[in-house]
C-alpha cells in the first residue's frame, strides 16, 4: 500500500499533462511508496489518451484515473481524496511541474510536523511560445500584480495564510473536512483558513519548489481572474476577516474608476479626478514593467507586464463587485 497519494484535478489539460507526469517519474520519493491520482473532470481533448499512454509506457508509476462529473476544482480533490490511500496527501495540478525533490521536501516536512498544512513556491512560465504569454507569466510573479502573495516570490520559510497545492495527513483532512464544494474557485484558500482558526498552521517552504504554466492569453488570464474575484467575496462573506489589503484594492479601484465614469459625463471635476487616477495608474504600471523588461531583455515587457496586470486587477476587481451585487440581490 503507498504512503503517499499525490492528487490533482484534471480537465482538457493536453497540453502540459505529459510535463506534470514525467516529473512526477523522476521524483527522488521511491515510486514504490507513491500512488498518482488524476481526478479527470470528462476531458473532451486528448488528456485522457496521453494518460493512458503515459501509464502503459511506465507501469512502474501506480497512476489511477478517477471520473470527476461534476467538473470543478474542489469536487475533483474529494473525488481524489476518496480514492486515496496514502497516509499523506500531496496536492498538485496539471498545468505544473514539480521539482524532483518536490514529494520528498513536502512529506518530510509534512512529518516533521512543522505545519498542519505545507506548501512552497512557484516559479512561474508562460503558458504558450507568445509575448503575451511570457508577459503574463512575468506579472504574475510581480509584486504590483499579486500584492503579498509571498507564495510567488519569497526566499524565506515561515507561517502564511495560503499556500499553492499543500500536502497534509489523509487523516487531518477527514477530521476538519474536505474541500468545500460550493466554492468553485478559492477551495485551497478556504481549507487553510480552516486550518488557522482550528489553531493550525499553514507553513511555507521555498526549499519546495514547482513550475506553474500561467495562462497563455489576457482572455484566459481575465476569466481565470474574474472567477477569483467573484468566489473571493463568497468565501469572505464566511470569513470576513480573512480579506487582506491586497485583496480589497482592486475592487475599490475599480469601484473609484466607474463611479468617476459616471459622474465625469456631467461634472468637470470627476474628469480631470478620473484622468489623474487613471494617469497614475499606468505610470505604476509602466514603471513596474521596466526592472521586468531590463532583466529579461525583452522590452516587448513594458507593454505586455502593464496590460496582463492590468487585466489582472480589473477582472478580479470587477468579478469581486459583481459578486457583492448579486450576494445583495440574494440576501
């Protein structure tokens, strides 16, 4: 029986399933201790052949394919979690590369006991060959587009609120719950926030490491933002006080920029105060861009880092307020 179950939700993922798996073979955690569970939401594209390629190819991988019809994230993580059988969990994705000692740094901290949840770093890549996919991946990881998410560029260990993926004790998972299925995007960031309020800690070590393909274009790149936006605020109305100051800017910034739209068509005033936020927001942005373009000699980056960031705060800004509306519509 393995120790360690290594689950990830799967759904079209044709084009970076085979990296994911070839990674995960190369591992420095003994095979014979692993079992690799792929929660497969019906994929309509090739993911599944390369799957079953994969696993007649290298049987010495204990690969399963569990169907995941409902087609979410969280509801493919408990598909995964029932399924499993290894003493700890090991969450990944199929858009990510894990590092050869990914498994073994996650359970030997896992057992270590330093948190009830441990995650690392992602290093983050283009999700396509295209200038706007490399610039995507380069605001991604960019202070000005994810605020304190340390998970994205941080060098030192210590308690955080959130980590990407995580392993953890099968059993610890049982005991406080899985994933919350009504929670379409935001189910990790929720989990450990049960974690912390049950006096837990959710532990960050760079020394774990993993590729994340970003999204390759600013309309994948908007929806995927508009989706966290809008579940941020559904998770927040459970734990308000869990909203981080990172978190509330966009919205109030997109907020501040509509009502001056508004108000601008009748009144001199909200013009010029729109013209002047607006002003000030792309010389941020702009500014940013530059150590970006320099150090990756790429100066396409001062058009492209400014956009997918903007992209990035307008739809989760827009996708949070939108969210609030209609929570008002419901309450």
């Amino acid at each position: 029986m393995p120790t360690v179950s290594v689950i990830i939700p799967c759904y079209n993922e044709e084009a970076t399933i085979r990296l994911l798996l070839e990674a995960l073979l190369q591992q420095t955690f003994p095979q014979a201790e692993m079992e690799v569970i792929l929660a497969d939401g019906l994929s309509t594209d090739q993911t599944r052949a390369i799957v079953n390629a994969f696993a007649s190819e290298y049987p010495e991988m204990h690969l399963r394919v569990v169907d995941n019809p409902r087609r979410n994230i969280p509801a493919a993580l408990n598909c995964a979690l029932a399924a499993a059988q290894g003493e700890v969990i090991v969450r990944l994705d199929a858009h990510s590369r894990p590092a050869p000692d990914y498994v073994e740094r996650s359970v030997t901290a896992v057992r270590a006991g330093i948190g009830q949840n441990v995650g690392g770093v992602w290093e983050i890549a283009p999700g396509g060959p295209s200038w706007t996919a490399r610039a995507i991946a380069a605001a991604a990881a960019h202070k000005l587009g994810v605020g304190d998410a340390r998970y994205r560029y941080t060098t030192q260990a210590g308690a955080v609120d959130t980590v990407p993926f995580g392993a953890f004790y099968r059993a610890y998972a049982e005991e406080i719950g899985r994933f919350d299925e009504t929670l379409l995007t935001n189910e990790d960031y929720e989990f450990n926030t049960r974690i912390r309020l049950r006096g837990g800690v959710v532990w960050l070590d760079p020394q774990i490491r993993s590729v994340y393909f970003a999204r390759a274009t600013l309309g994948g790149l908007a929806r995927q933002y508009w989706r966290y936006g809008y579940w941020k605020y559904r998770m927040l109305r459970r734990y308000p006080k869990t909203l981080r100051w990172r978190q509330a800017l966009p919205p109030l910034f997109v907020l501040s920029v509509l009502v001056l739209s508004v108000l601008s068509l009748f009144w001199a005033l909200a013009r010029w105060m729109l013209l002047l936020e607006v002003g000030i927001y792309l010389l941020a942005l702009l500014a940013g861009a530059v150590p970006t373009a320099v150090r990756k000699r790429d100066f396409k980056m001062l058009l492209g880092v400014p956009l997918a960031i903007a992209t990035m705060h307008f739809a989760w800004g827009g996708g949070f307020l939108a969210s609030v509306v209609r929570g008002q519509r419901e309450a």
